[in-house]
C-alpha cells in the first residue's frame, strides 16, 4: 500500500488531504489577522474629527495668514511689511506689545516661583485646595477680569479709593501702562504656578539635608541645585507666558478700548474695524507677531539645549 502511495505521489508532493488542510490553515490565519488590522486603524479613524478640526481652525488661518500678508491689491508684494516698517505707529504698537509681555512674564514668573515654592511646603489637603483655585484663576481673564479691575483698581475703584485714604496711593491710573502691567501680571501668575508646579518634583527632599551637611547657605542651595533644576520649566513657562501676554485681547480692549496702541487691537481694528478694513495688513502685522513667537521660542530651545550640554 505504501509503496503504491510512493509511486502514485513522488516524494516532496502533498496528498490532497495535506493540501486542504493547508488551504484551510491559511483562510483562517488571514480571517485571523484581519482584526488586528482593524484594531490598528481604528485609533486612526478616531482622529479623524481631531485632525478636520484642527486643519479648520489652526491649519487653514495659518494658510491664509502666510498668502494673504503678501498680497497687495492681488498681487504678490513686500507692500504690507513696508507699510508697517515705515509706519511709526505700527512699530509703536509692537513695542508697547512687547513692553507689557516682557514685564508681565517677569513679574509673574518670580511670584508665581516664590508662590510655587511656597505651595510646595504646606500641607496636602490645603495644597490640592490652593491647586484647585488656581486653575479656576487661570480660566478668569478676558471681558470679567477687565470689569473686576475697573471696580477694584478704577478711578473710584474701591481699592483704589481705600489706598488713597490711607495715603498709599496718590494718582494711580488704571488706564495706563503701569494699570496694564498689573492687569497681565494677575491673569499671568495662575498660569505660571501650574506650568511650574510638577518642575519641582524633580527636587529631591534630601538634597537641601546633604547641602547643608556641606556648609551650603539657603542661598546657596536655591541659587546653586533648585535654579539648575528648574532653569529649563523656568524658560519654558517664560517662553508661554510671553506668547499669552503677547496675543491677550479681550482684557486690555475691555479696558482699554483703542486708547492703547497694541498689535492685537490693530489686527482686529483691520479686521472688524468700523471705518476701514485692510485683512491683508492684518495678516501680515499677524506673521510677524508669529515670527517674534519663533525667535523667542527658538532662542529659548537653544539656551536649553547648552545648558543640558554642559
């Protein structure tokens, strides 16, 4: 019998009962692997709304920021950044944008640091309980804070009024640079504190024990093993601090209307204005507001990737 097999089948050939079996082998591992296809691509189909959402609303205006700041009339032209160069309004509007968000981030990111490192030591319930108001903080800016301020720190603010008969305060005007500098501080501070709050589990409890078992001052300890610690969460909350600052709207417009030259405020007025609209200048004053973001976020990436190397 198996010799009549042998010469029926030469060697190396299957029977058909093999060849069934292995067709059979193969539908079902293709049947098989079909659902880990499916699972792989299912994630994928799951940001499809995230990625239609996000080329409507920060892909595209960025598309239409980048053609229409070079666009004159139809035509592509430098006309826009020469208008805005030679115009000395214009380039007031960018230092006065530049003024508020360099002194805004610095003094909110000092106090947000001493606030933070304050955080830190107390104890865990009153400290999730502070955590928690800050982020409801952060989320208080705009329209309501400008209002707030008006009826705290206006002409005949409250505050302002108890200040000044208790003779601390003669001749604040909220409606000037100094007025705008406290305002972005406020809403600059919550936001600092939560960008800043997880850089300081990086520090380790027993680090200030073993500086000071060397002879190290709280000075020293602060300024030679927290700042190295902190400086990269302390560049980056710089970094976002300055780009809130620097694309604030609501507030200062609520308090300030159009009395206040600030790049924002002349976007929108060649946006939305009531006498004249020139979107192609707008976007233009828009892509170097961008450009000024890049710099500094690119300087910021350099000055930590030196300190990381040393």
């Amino acid at each position: 019998m198996s010799e009549s097999l042998t010469a029926r089948f030469p060697p190396h050939t299957r029977l058909p009962e093999e060849r069934t079996s292995h067709h059979h082998l193969e539908d079902v591992s293709s049947v098989a692997a079909k659902p880990g296809v499916w699972r792989r691509a299912l994630p994928l189909l799951w940001l499809l709304p995230f990625a239609l959402i996000f080329s409507l609303f920060q892909l595209a205006p960025i598309l239409w920021v980048l053609i229409n700041a070079f666009q004159v009339e139809g035509n592509w032209s430098l006309g826009n950044f020469k208008e805005i160069i030679d115009s000395p309004f214009y380039l007031q509007s960018f230092s006065n944008s530049i003024d508020l968000a360099l002194w805004s981030s610095l003094l909110g990111l000092l106090i947000a640091l001493a606030g933070t490192a304050a955080l830190r030591q107390v104890p865990g319930k009153l400290q999730d309980m502070v955590v928690a108001f800050t982020t409801m903080a952060s989320n208080f800016s705009g329209v309501p804070l400008a209002f707030a301020f008006i009826v705290l720190l206006g002409m005949n603010g409250a505050l302002t009024l108890l200040l000044q008969q208790a003779g601390l305060v003669d001749g604040f005007n909220l409606y000037s640079r100094s007025g705008l500098i406290i305002l972005y501080t406020y809403f600059q501070i919550p936001l600092a504190i939560l960008l800043l709050y997880p850089a300081f589990d990086g520090l380790q409890k027993d680090w200030r024990d073993a500086a000071a078992l060397l002879g190290a001052s709280p000075w020293q300890y602060g300024l030679r093993v927290v700042l190295p610690v902190l400086t990269p969460a302390l560049l980056g909350t710089f970094i976002i601090l300055l780009a809130n600052a620097l694309g604030a709207y609501a507030s200062t417009f609520a308090l300030m209307t159009s009395n206040y030259n600030l790049v924002t405020i002349q976007i929108s007025a060649l946006v939305a204005g009531d006498i004249f609209l020139e979107p192609q200048l707008a976007a233009a004053l828009s892509l170097l507001l961008m450009a000024i973001l890049l710099l500094v976020t690119g300087i910021n990436q350099w000055i930590i990737s030196r300190s990381r190397y040393e």
